[in-house]
C-alpha cells in the first residue's frame, strides 16, 4: 500500500473539517430563503438592520453645489458629467467589456503552468523469502505549455465579438452623457419657467392688491358697491394662491435640477435669469439635414450597429464548431528521487523528463448542439439587424418630432408676445377706465386676469423654445459635439 500515513491523516481530518462546515452552513438559516408570513404586513427580514446600514453608505460622495455661484447651462452640464453616477455606471461597464477584450485575446497565446511535487513513500517490499522496508524521496518541478494551434477562426470571433462589445459599450457611454445633457437642460429650464411663473405670479398679485385698494378706496367714497370689493378681494386670494402654488413648483424643479446635477435636493442653486438667454435661429439646417445628422452622430444608434457586428462574430465562432481543433501541449518535467531499502545504503538519481504531444479533436456527433447554436447565433444576428432598423426609425421620428414641436414653440412664443402686450395694454385701459367710472371692476378683475395668464403663458412660451431647441439638439446628436465625452466619467 503506497498511502502514506501523513497523507492518510491529513485526508481524514480535511473530510472532517468539510462534514463539520456543511452542518454549519446547513444549521444556518438562508438570507433570501423566507417568504412572508401574512398577506395582511409588511415582510421584515432579520437582516434589514445590517441592509439599512449599508443602503446608508450608499451616495455620500454627493458634492455641494456653491450657493454663491450663478451657474449657466454649460457650467451645470460640466457638473453633472462629473458627479452624477449614471456616468460612472456606463464608465465601468465599458472599463469591464475593455477587459473582456483582454481576456478574449490572450486565447492567441500559449498558457504555462508550473508544478512542484514532493513525495514521501514508505512501504515493504516482498522479496525472495521476506519483506524488506523501503523508502523513497521524490522531488518534481514540471512545466505544462498549452497552445491552441489552429480552431478554424473560433477565437478571433471571440475576439472580434469583444471588440464589438466594447465598441458597443463605448457608444452607450457616449448615449448616457447624450440623455444626461438634455435631463439637465430640461430641468434646467423647468426651474428657469419655475422663476419666471413665481415673478409673473408677484406682478399679478401686486396688480390685484392694487385693484382692491383702488375698490376699496371707491367703496369709501361712495363710488363702488360691496360687491365690487369683494369681487377684488377674491382676485387677490386668488392671486396668492397662484403665487404659492408657483413657489411650490420652484422648490420642485430646483430638486429636479439637483438630481440631474448628482447632488443632494437640499442644495441651492442660483441660474441665470431667463431674460439673459438669448434665443439663436434655430432653423439653419432643414429637418431633412438634421435627420442625416442624427443618422450620423446619434451613440445610440452606432451602438446598435456595434451589436450587430458582435452577433456576427459570435455566429462566425458557433460556425467554426462544425471543424476540428488542433491543440498541443509540451511537459518538461526535471525530476530528483532517492531512496533507502533496509540493510542497503541511499541511492539517488537525477533525470529530465517530458513530452510533446498533439491533439487533433474533432466533434462528430453532439446530438445537434451545434446546430442549433449556430441556428441561435443567426436568430440573434437578424434580431440586432431588426433592433438596429427599429431604432433607425425611432431616431427619424424623434428628430421630426422635436422639428415639428419646435416651429410650434416659435409660433406661439410669438402669439405669447403680442398677447403680452395686449393684455397690459388692456389692463391699464380698463383701469384707467375704472378710475374715471366708465368701467366696471368685474371689467377690471377680468383684464387683471387675462394679464395674469397672458405673463404665465409668456414665460412658458420663452422656456418652450429653449426646451424645444435643447429637444433637437439631443435628438440629432449635436449636444455631444461641443464637448465630446473624455476619458473619464
């Protein structure tokens, strides 16, 4: 029996030390393993005081936004490329499909192992009339080389498929700073429209206060009724109503913002004022042009076409399975032995050993895996074929849509205009008209309110167009062309 004692007692208590674990790990009650134990509340695990400690370690490397700093567009889209983790989280992956790419290219290179052995026999050796005891010594340092020949292009469509990955993965980085620019620009504007509704929403009320002293001073001079007053009382709740409701949009939009941004909600941020944002022709390319830009420039779509060409190289690697595979392996092994036999004296010898060998395989029947991986292979080629086609169209549509919607938004930012000045013209008239008695204060109140809505509708209109063109802009690609998409998050 050539068992060693050591290597018979280090056996056993390894079989021991697994018996023991596996009670352990069996005794131990499993984390996901529960469900609830009533429709009637809430499931609560054992664990959720550890989980909440850790879900609180989650975003403290939230920035602070400077208070006393005006920021524009361009300033606050730097921010949010630099600490918001979306871009982090699209780095990553294609930091990982970049190591993928590694990992598939080092099957073009030979793998060495090396091996050290060390062995110790002890045993009796029947010979002529009785046993005599031997020992042996054995001392082993072997190098194992394995090398893919020749696999008929199996490897590189693993390796032009990791290519395509990460050109894929590159793109979709790009895309995520694409979606990112307009978040911030749509927030962005929302708070701009916030500003403006909340100053418009001041005038307006300074306007009916004004209505209802101008009531209440007629009223005390025996030139307006009670109704009157209470009529101008009513606009003025009404007004401050509008005016708290704006300020509650404000606060929202300016969480909006800093979300985008990365940043906690509770930071403030000031932005310039939207009279100081001027409005550039937006027209200087046809919506047939700006389509063929988008075709062009949108990652979205080249990331698309990116999946293509892996589902190429992924159908090319099932096609190489249908050939055989010619490996080879070289072992050089030096290898140093002594031995002692009882009533004789040490001996040793040294030697170097080792083979080379080839391997030519070759699969002749798998039950069809083949096959049908490489039937797989095509289905999911044609299926990227067809999502690139889908997003072709998407893109078409949304750049023609963004078009349409921002020659409407001129359109009515130039009806919100003369509205604007009609209605003030029209509010002062009717004043001035009350003033002399002419007018009525119910025609009063009502011109006060067509100048409240014609103010709300003109800021809404300036935020429209500014919002449309940052609409275009992201659908044809042309947000990411000022400032390209760095090395970094």
């Amino acid at each position: 029996m050539r068992l060693p004692f050591l290597l018979g007692a280090a056996h056993r208590c390894c079989i021991f030390l697994l018996a023991a674990v596996t009670a352990m790990a069996i005794s131990e009650p499993a984390l996901p393993q529960s469900v609830p134990l009533s429709p009637n509340a809430p499931w609560r695990a054992n664990q959720e005081t550890s989980l909440v400690r850790d879900a609180g370690q989650i975003g403290t490397g939230e920035f602070t936004v400077n208070s006393a700093t005006t920021y524009s567009l361009a300033e606050l889209i730097d921010l949010a490329e630099a600490h918001n983790p979306n871009t982090r989280l699209a780095w990553q992956r294609a930091l990982a499909r970049a190591d993928a790419l590694g990992v598939a290219r080092s099957e073009l290179f030979p793998t060495v192992a090396a091996v050290a052995l060390s062995e110790t026999a002890r045993d009796q050796e029947y010979l002529n009339t009785r046993y005599y005891r031997q020992t042996a010594q054995s001392f082993d340092g072997a190098l194992d080389l394995s090398y893919t020949i020749f696999d008929f292009g199996a490897r590189r469509g693993r390796i032009d498929a990791a290519k395509a990955q990460l050109l894929a993965a590159d793109f979709a980085f790009n895309d995520v700073h694409r979606r990112l620019i307009f978040a911030v620009a749509q927030a962005y504007y929302d708070l701009l429209n916030a500003v403006g509704q909340e100053a418009a929403a001041r005038a307006s009320l300074a306007n009916a206060e004004a209505v209802q002293e101008a009531a209440e001073a007629s009223l005390k001079n025996g030139l307006a009724t009670l109704p009157d007053v209470l009529e101008a009382r009513s606009a003025t709740a009404r007004a401050g109503y509008d005016l708290q409701a704006a300020l509650g949009a404000e606060d929202v939009a300016h969480g909006n913002l800093a979300t985008a941004l990365g940043a906690s909600p509770l930071s403030t941020i000031r932005v310039e004022p939207i009279e100081q944002i001027a409005i550039q022709d937006p027209f200087e390319v046809t919506v047939d042009q700006a389509i063929d830009r988008a075709l062009a420039q949108r990652p979205d779509l080249m990331e698309r076409v990116a999946r293509i060409r892996a589902a190429t190289a992924r159908l090319k690697e099932a096609r190489a399975a249908w050939f055989p595979v010619l490996r080879t392996n070289i072992e050089p092994d030096p290898e140093f032995l002594y031995a002692m036999q009882q009533t004789l004296p040490w001996g040793h010898t040294a030697d170097l050993d080792g083979q080379i060998s080839f391997h030519l395989g070759w699969t002749i029947f798998d039950g069809g895996a083949r096959r049908h991986r490489v039937a797989q292979a095509g289905h999911d080629l044609q299926a990227a074929q067809a999502d690139a086609a889908a997003a072709r169209d998407a893109v078409e549509n949304g750049v023609w849509t963004a078009y349409s919607n921002l020659k409407t938004a001129l359109r009515q930012r130039e009806a919100a205009q003369a509205l604007l000045v009609s209605a003030e013209q029209s509010y002062n008239a009717a004043l001035e008209s009350y003033h002399d008695g002419v007018r009525s204060l119910l025609d009063v109140t009502e011109a006060q309110r067509v100048l409240a809505e014609a103010r709300s509708t003109d800021v809404l209109a300036r935020t429209q167009v500014l919002t449309s063109l940052a609409a275009l802009a992201s659908e044809t690609g042309d947000s990411l062309r000022p400032g390209a998409a760095g090395a970094h998050p």
